[in-house]
C-alpha cells in the first residue's frame, strides 16, 4: 500500500476547467507565485492540528513516493524530510486536496513524536484569552494562554548548533 | 464570554525576539508580503478539517470582536464574514497561533452547516489514492477518490448568480 513500493508514477495535472478541479479526479495543484502550496498537517488518532507548512512541486512528489511528509523549508530555502534531524518522521496515512486544490491536508503518524520545533507536540500550543468560548483569565483577555505545558523534547539536545527557523 | 459583549480592547503587539514570539503570551502575529496570514479552520466537534483561509489584521480584530470567523477573500479583495450569504456562519469555539505566530489555528461550530463553496462539509473531499495508507483502487494510483459523496447544499441555491471563486 505504501508509495515507496512502487506502481504508476504518479502525475500531476493541468488545471484545464473550475469543474474538473473542483468536482474531478485528476490532481492539478495549484502552486503560488512562489511555486509554493500550503500543507495543513493532522494527527490522524487525535485529530489534533500539528503545523502548517509549504511544499514546492518536488517536496510533493517526494512526499507521495516516499510516504512521509516532505515540505519546503522557506526559511532555509531547501527541501526538507520532516524529522531527518529529530527523528520525528510524520508518516502519512492520508493525503487530501481542497475543493480549488490550492492546499494538501495530511493526516499522519507521528508516533508518540513531536512536529514543533520548540519541542511541544504541536505547533499549536497557545490559544487566545477571550476569543470565542474560550475562558478569559482575571485581567488578561487577548493574551496567550498555554494549551501544552510539558515539551516532548528539549530542542537543545535535539538540534544542536542549529539556527531557529523563525523569522521575525 | 464571548468577545462581542466587551472586555479590554484585544492588542496586537510588535515581534521583539524569538523567544517572545515563541514563548510569550503576547499576540504578535506575523502577515507577509501581501499583510496576510493563513488560517486553518477545523469543525470543534469532529476536529475535521473544513477549510483553509487567509485573514489580513482587520479580519483578524473582527473575528476576535464577533466570535465568528472573517477572512479575507484573495479572489474578491474583500474582507467575507463566512457565512453572510450561505448562513453557514463558524462560531469560534477556540482560537490559537503557532509557534512563530505566522498560522492562525480557528476551532469552529458550523452547526450542522457546510464551510465549502461547492457544497460539502468540508473542503476537503477528495484523497489522494495509493499515498501513504490511503488504499488505490485498481488502475487509479494518484487520482482523486471522493471522501464525500453527498453535497450539504446546492450551490445553484445558495449563491444564486455568484461568480466562483476557483481560480484556475
């Protein structure tokens, strides 16, 4: 079943009509002015969103064949096997393209892993006071609040020497 | 506790450092070249994926004022108060941001509503067949295989006379 044992070569399609994309078969991915299409990456047991980055058209076909999750590092201009450095791997069980397709949802296994560089088990780890249902803390309504408090792994240990890839 | 019955004016603050943006509890969000940032929009009850979206700062003080996500249309140039015409609007049920603050994360309530254009639950309908874990159906490696079969509305009725908004 896996990519990486082989069958036909997967391709990628011109984008001909708003129906055929839309409402057809073939894959026509639509990359940016940058040659870039953003990844919306789940956990597929928990559902839990863990990041959202980029692929170029060769960190998609990679990312097909191989079955784990390969993304455009825009920070370090280069491609970039998720987990090659912590070991983290995100194997994905399922790959989904959007109505426009303009965005690829992947749902993989992190197995017991981390996907956040800062080392929480997701990237997003914070959520914001007194927007929607979620509760307000005395006199701090539109500031952070911690949804994760223990790190899966200590960033120092996992990466060292490495350059953080946040830009500000 | 909902934000459209007061409390502090929300702030968004400057990026100082890093460490900040990574570990503070003060929103700083990061928009890019064109003042955007991306959004990830999943049903609160069933974690589903529905959409992927982008939002520039003022869609972004709506969304935290109203409860209810605004977006900013890319193919309209507009800011679009999801819902305002298909009914289908998203209450916020929770709202985070991503370890840099370039990803806003929204966790919504659709209440038995659709959040895609051309009428599925979610935009997010097709998989890719024979990557990953994903099964392939004979002689169709790489095609699209529809997760979704049965539209909750019919876009003929809802947007009478709207011009889509697939960009090819």
């Amino acid at each position: 079943m896996n990519g990486a044992t082989g069958g036909k070569a997967r391709e990628l399609h011109p984008r001909i009509s708003v129906e055929e994309v839309e409402e057809g078969r073939e894959l026509a991915p639509k990359f940016d002015g940058d040659g870039l299409i953003p990844v919306v990456t789940t956990d597929a047991h928990s559902g839990e969103l863990l990041m959202h980055g980029y692929m170029n058209r060769e960190a998609l076909m990679r990312s097909m064949e191989l079955g784990e999750a390969v993304y455009w590092s825009r920070s370090r201009g280069q491609l970039w096997h998720k987990g090659a450095t912590s070991g983290f791997t995100q194997r994905i069980v399922e790959m989904l393209i959007d109505d426009d397709q303009d965005t690829v949802w992947l749902r993989v296994d992190v197995q017991g892993g981390a996907s956040c560089h800062v080392g929480y088990r997701s990237c997003f780890y914070r959520r914001i006071q007194g927007v929607g249902e979620a509760p307000v803390l005395a006199d701090t309504e539109g500031e952070l609040e911690f949804t994760e408090t223990e790190k899966v792994f200590d960033p120092e240990e996992v990466y060292p020497g490495a350059d953080n890839p946040t830009v500000l």
